[in-house]
C-alpha cells in the first residue's frame, strides 16, 4: 500500500484503520499491520506478558501542538538523563536538539503512518502503575522488564523492531516503541522531503524559519539514524 506525501507526514489519516485488541479500547493503525500486530498480542499473551497498547497514530495537529508547547516552555522537557531542563534562556539551536530527543518534529513522526506503537506491561497497569514511559521501567527491576526480555527474543518474529532501541546520538533510547519493520521502511525510504518542508513552512511552528533551515539536519540525525541490530526476520 503507497501512502500519499499528506499521510506520510500525517496531514490526513484516511489511509488507517481501526484495531480493537479489546472491547474498551480503540486504535488506528496502517491496514498492513494488523494481522502481524493481532499474531503478537496473542502470543504475549499466551507467554504470560500481556500487552497494553498506549499509542499508536498521532496526526500533524497533534505533534505540532506538543512541538510547539515544549518550545514555548509549557510542557516539560527533558535531558538525556531524565532531568528536567528549564528551556527558558536557551539558543533556538539547543532547544531544537534537547526537544527533539524525545519528541519528533512535526511531519517527520513515525507515529504518522499508523506503524508504530508504544507499548507496556498489562499486567503492571492492572497492578495500579502509573505508565510515565521512562526507560527505567523497562530495565533491571523495571516493570516491565520481563517483557522487555521477551520482546528481545520474540518481536522479530511478528516483523516488528524497535528503531530507538538504544540511544545512538539521536533521538533517545524508547524500548516502549515498536514498528512494523517492512511497512514502515518502505514509508521511510518514501519520505516525502520537500512537501514536508512546504507544509511546516506554512504551519504555526515556533521559530518557523529557524526549523525550516534545520529540516536536513533533523533528517540526518534524528530521523534516519534508526536502530538496525535487532532486525533479524529474514522477510
């Protein structure tokens, strides 16, 4: 399935559709992962590791809004280490790089296309755990470390793969994202550069013209510096 430039870039969202992996919750996903998703959540949970699913689709809107508000100082920013950093008195150069560590500039998300998920511990949830997405909850005495070790044996069976597993100077390691690995490199390897660059121009971003010049270097080094190693499915 070839996605038009606008659903690339999350500008429309016609092209999803919806997955229910119960009756109290609802998500819009890309056609082509549904079975592939539906075979994971049944095999976790057959495995004892239960999947919740907290996000999936997020559209231009959206991430343009949590852009902007992080840039305005509204909503929190964070280092690397999980600190909070006052963005404040910062150069429009270093919030460009300290947000985008942890959230994707508008038009360039994955969760535009509807392939990529967050996920958690169902069972931690039930327990009462309040989900922050932090990568402590997925290591050593995190809750959700089981799942994390069965994701490490099991994820690329169902095509799926976590392109921020670990942190390579780019945008920060997100053990809770996955992807569907064929559906979404074909997106990826599509990307639609100058349309996406138009159509931020002609948005309400923050220092438009500032992020404009820095598109390139935001594809270079946050976009396309993704996590290969764990891609073992032969497909």
């Amino acid at each position: 399935m070839k996605l038009s430039w606008q659903q690339i870039i999350g500008a429309t969202q016609n092209h999803l559709t919806s997955f229910e992996p119960d009756s109290k919750h609802r998500f819009l996903i890309h056609p082509d992962i549904k079975q592939d998703l539906a075979g994971l959540l049944d095999a976790a949970q057959i495995a004892g590791q239960p999947i919740a699913l907290i996000s999936s689709f997020r559209s231009f809107d959206r991430q343009l809004t949590l852009w902007n508000q992080k840039w305005l100082g509204n909503l929190k920013v964070y280092a690397l280490d999980g600190q909070l950093i006052d963005i404040s008195e910062l150069s429009d150069e270093d919030k460009f790089h300290r947000i985008s560590l942890w959230s994707a500039l508008p038009g360039f998300s994955r969760h535009h296309w509807g392939t990529d998920i967050d996920i958690f511990s169902a069972k931690a949830i039930e327990q009462g755990h309040k989900v922050e997405l932090v990568t402590q909850e997925f290591e050593s005495g995190g809750v959700c470390e089981s799942l994390n070790q069965w994701f490490d044996e099991n994820l690329q069976n169902y095509g799926f793969f976590r392109p921020y597993q670990s942190y390579q100077q780019g945008i920060a390691a997100e053990p809770w994202h996955i992807s569907h690995h064929l559906t979404a490199e074909s997106i990826r390897e599509a990307f639609p550069m100058d349309e996406c660059q138009s159509h931020l121009a002609q948005s309400s971003i923050k220092s438009g013209a500032f992020i404009i010049q820095n598109c390139q270097s935001y594809f270079d080094r946050y976009f396309n510096n993704i996590c290969h190693s764990n891609l073992n499915r032969t497909e």
